[in-house]
C-alpha cells in the first residue's frame, strides 16, 4: 500500500494481465470445518465496518457506503513473490493471468466478459506480499461477481495449451516493461544486491530464465498451496447489507473445503558490512542514481516502529510536496546538479523495508556530484535538524490523502485489504494517524542521524549507452488487458 506521504521505491511493475488458475480442492483435501465466527462490527472515523470469519477460515469484511448504488468485490490472497523459490521467479504473477482462463462452467476470458456484461469493471495485481481481483459493479449486481469469484477461486481449469500462450504473453510483458527499460533493469540489479536471504531480491515478474522454464504444473502447484480459504480475504465495500453479504459469502465462499494454510519460514536478511555499488551500462538518454539503505519497516500501530514513522516523514520533507529540500537543493537555479531529484520510504511490509534518494543528473553533471549532493542534504538534516513548518506540512499531507482516499468505495476496499494482509488491526487508520502527529522534529533527525551509514548502503548507478534510434518502439502483448501494481 502507498501512502502519500512517501514515495516508495519505484520497482519494476508486475503486469498484470487476466488469466486462470487450476484449483484441485477436493474434498478429500478438505479439513474439519470450524463454526463460523459471529459478526464483529467496528466503528471507524468514516464508517463502521464488519468483520467475520467463515468456518473453512476465510476473511470476510464489509464496509457499507450509502452514497451511490456501486459496490466493489476485492479478494486478496496473502501470497505474493515473497512466497516464490529459486527457480520458479514470476509464478504468482504468472498464476494470476492465468486466474482468468475458466472453469468448468466457464470458458476462458468469459469472467471479464460477465463482469462488463453486467455493467461493472475488473482488474487484479500482484505484489510481493499479495495477489488481489477485483471488480466494480452496481451493487444490485453484488451476488453475480461473488459467484463467479468463488467459482474460479475453487474451480480454476484450464488446458496445457492456455499455459503455453500465456507464459508468451507473460515474458513479452517483461520485455516491454523491464528489459526496454534501462531504469527498471537498474532497479532489478539494486534489489539482487540490496537483498541476500529475503525473497525481496527477486523480481515480481520474475527472471526470464524462470519464465522460459517454467511448467503448468508449476503454477498449479503453487495455486494448490497457496490458495486457501485460510490465506485470503473477501472486502466488500459500497452500497450494501452486511447480513445480506454475509449471507451471499456463506452461499458462494462457505462451501470451499478448508485446507491448512503452509508453514512459512523464516529468511532473515544478514547484516551488510559495508557499502554495496553498482555500475550497469544500458542504451539511455540519461545517467541516472539510486542510493538505498536498509530500514525498519512499521510491525505495529499501537507500539514501537516510531523509526519507520519517522523515516516517512524524513521522506516527506526532503520530497514529499512541490518545492521540498532536493527539489529547492538539486534540481532550482543555474548552478542545479540535477533535473530531478527524490527520496521514498517502505514504511511496510512482509518483508525488509528500505529507504531511497534519487537523482537524474543535470546537463554537464555526473552521477558522483548529485551523490554528494543527496549526502549533503541528509547531513544538513543530521547537524540542524527540521523546521516545525516543515513538520506540519507533511503531516496535513498525510492526514488529508488518508481522509480523501476514502471518498471512493474501492480507496477503502483497499485500505481494508492493506491491513489485513500485514496483520495489522483494520481499524488502525485512526492510530497510524495519532502516532503520525506524535512524531517530533527530534525524532526526525535522530533517525536522519542513525540509519546512513555506508555500511546499510547500496548505490547503483546507470552509465548511458549510445540509444539505437533506429530501433522501432515495442508493442504491447495484443492478450494484455490488466495493469500491474506493486506495493
């Protein structure tokens, strides 16, 4: 999830394009069913919303929103890259696209087609923490998309061949997104580098390597593991009853077998031990620098992490609004070092989080001197610290992008699913806000003081090539339809 205080570190896009995955739940599989849980309702600062579990284990949420006959379906999978291995890189992302090739009542891309039929949209993503679909329709529609969700949540099927074409579709993606970007290719390298242990090292859409051997059984595989009632969550928001999708979840999701959730072991990143560089050479126009540090990430809301707080706000003063510290430093006036310049933090995730500056350097400019000049921001920070005008701005930011977002029912939805998915409490928006406010400009510079040292430090740097012109620009997969996110 992106909060707008910070920009987080652009990472190359997981594209998401529709597709279908092979479910073999059977009842054989299937576990002792536990009682459904009784509704709990939660009152918010917008909106009370419920929550209940079904008694295969999946996560129902509703948040009724009255102010316009739509509704938004969204059905999160607590899998992501994160939960891939060596050597089948890409498979969530792959299984994705493949969630869109039918069922046994359905043919392939018949979902998209029932969805816009009844008047409504659809899209999904993958992340490295999740895997989401979702669709928006007028709420009286509500009851068709549940089902046809739940259908190809536990019916997934479809043919060898549909693999075989997609995986094209798949690695054609990777070619536009990824490797006719130089930028994104960096971003692949800094990731490899910055990571050792964790599965954050690996790319979203995985290596083509992977992706050139990857099977049918692979992707069923990993849909027979991972997707369980257990490890997802269905958030219905908008203009709707809450009994009544209670009772819709009971009758489409409830009579999914339920199956043990895996084991998840742990991959406890090593400590670097000192500053990491590298230097990739690509066909662009312009150099360009990424500085990256390890972070702590935000574990919980009522406690601790005020670090990871802070470090958002850090991010936010030296380049959270129009005129901020990099922008004024690096990027204004005739002797300006770059034509860009940026900072983003990770404030969560299921993994380690990092803390980015970047910069594109100016005409006549290198790489080195808009290093230096980034360096010397942060220890302007460290010796003086932050204005309290500086502090509160980026504060009335993050407050007013928290409150707005929830004027759209899917803005919402995805709140909802955000915190379910990191484990935080759903009602935790109030909290991570008050906590927010809490920060002090003493916090603020003790963090700029303790965080950036070379030692947690991993700089990459792109050297232009000369740019073929003569080359025609990529086309888009003609089977692409969805587009990608990462959180």
């Amino acid at each position: 999830m992106k909060h707008l205080l910070s920009r987080t570190l652009p990472r190359v896009a997981a594209v998401i394009a529709g597709s279908v995955g092979l479910c073999l739940t059977t009842p054989a599989m299937a576990q002792p069913a536990a009682p459904a849980t009784p509704t709990t309702t939660v009152a918010t600062a917008s909106a009370p919303f419920s929550r209940f579990t079904l008694s295969n284990g999946m996560t129902i949420i509703v948040k009724p929103d009255r102010r316009a006959p739509t509704a938004v379906q969204m059905l999160l999978v607590r899998v992501g890259s994160i939960d891939e291995v060596d050597g089948t890189s890409g498979v969530a992302h792959v299984l994705e696209h493949m969630m869109f090739k039918g069922t046994p009542t359905l043919p392939p891309g018949d979902f998209s087609r029932r969805v816009a039929s009844l008047g409504g949209r659809e899209n999904a993503f993958t992340s490295r923490d999740m895997t989401g679909y979702h669709q928006q329709i007028p709420s009286s529609k509500l009851e068709e998309v549940m089902k046809l969700e739940a259908d190809r949540f536990a019916n997934n099927q479809w043919p060898d061949e549909e693999f075989r074409k997609e995986i094209e579709v798949v690695k054609e993606e990777r070619r536009l997104r990824t490797e006719d970007s130089p930028r994104a290719l960096l971003y692949e390298q800094l990731n490899a580098s910055i990571f050792n242990a964790s599965p954050y090292r690996r790319p979203i859409v995985g290596w083509m390597s992977d992706l050139d051997a990857m099977t049918p059984a692979d992707a069923r595989d990993f849909f027979r593991k991972w997707y369980v009632p257990a490890n997802a969550a269905v958030i219905v928001a908008g203009d709707v009853d809450t009994a009544e999708v209670r009772r819709l979840a009971e009758k489409y999701y409830g009579v999914i077998p339920a199956r043990a959730v895996p084991p998840r072991k742990p991959r406890i990143e090593p400590p670097q031990r000192g500053v990491r560089r590298i230097e990739f050479k690509a066909q662009a126009e312009q150099s360009y620098l990424i500085m990256a540090w390890r972070v702590p990430g935000l574990e919980k809301l009522d406690e601790g992490s005020d670090d990871a707080l802070a470090l958002t706000v850090l991010a936010s003063v030296l380049d959270g609004y129009p005129g901020a510290r990099l922008d004024r430093a690096l990027a204004q006036g005739p002797d300006r070092v770059a034509d860009s310049a940026g900072a983003g933090n990770g404030l969560w995730g299921r993994g380690p989080q990092i803390f980015t500056l970047d910069g594109v350097p100016a005409p006549g400019k290198t790489p080195e001197q808009v290093e230096a000049a980034l360096r010397e921001q942060l220890a302007r920070i460290q010796r003086e610290g932050v204005s309290e005008a500086e502090l509160n701005r980026v504060k009335t930011q993050w407050v007013a992008g928290e409150t707005y977002k929830l004027d759209s029912v899917m803005g919402q939805a995805r709140e909802l699913g955000a915190y379910w998915v990191q484990g935080l409490p759903l009602d935790g928006s109030g909290t991570l806000i008050a906590r927010l406010r809490a920060i002090t400009a003493q916090q603020v510079q003790s963090v700029a003081s303790r965080y950036f040292s070379d030692d947690q430090l991993t700089v990459a740097v792109l050297r232009p090539q000369p740019v073929d012109k003569t080359r025609a620009p990529r086309a888009a997969p003609a089977a692409t339809r969805h587009t990608g996110e990462t959180r």
